[in-house]
C-alpha cells in the first residue's frame, strides 16, 4: 500500500457524496414543486367543496320553501 492510495479512496469517497448530495437536492426540488402544486389542488378543492355545500344549503332552502308553499294551498277537488 503506498501513501497515494487512502487519498484516492478520499478522493473517490468524495465524489460518491457529492453525487449523492445532487441527487438528494433533486429530490428535495421535485418534491418541493409536488407538494406546491398538492397545496394549489387542496386549496381548489376546499373552494370547490364549500361552494358545494352553499348550492346545496341554498337548494335545500328553495325545495324547503317550495314545500310549504304547496302546504299552504288549498286542495283543488276533481
């Protein structure tokens, strides 16, 4: 074993950090964007519900109100 042998293995350990650590700070972008975009979609979705419930809270009233406004009428006899 001569004395250029532990730092090629330094050298070579290096380089199999440094390309590890690219590739963890791709993944960490990437994910980074995913969860981004899974924010905009939830946030769409929350909307998306809530004006759901409002129509049909609202349908719920005018079918409610149709109700008794057909209650309220006279039977027409035949």
């Amino acid at each position: 074993m001569n004395a250029q042998t532990p730092d090629i293995t330094l050298t070579t350990q290096l380089v199999a950090i440094e390309e590890r650590m690219e590739r963890l700070l791709g993944l960490v972008e990437k994910l980074s964007i995913e969860n981004g975009d899974l924010k905009k979609r939830e946030k769409s979705l929350l909307e998306e519900c809530n004006d759901l419930r409002s129509r049909n809270a609202k349908a719920g009233s005018q079918l409610e109100a149709l109700i008794q406004r057909l209650k309220q009428q006279p039977p027409t006899g035949a």
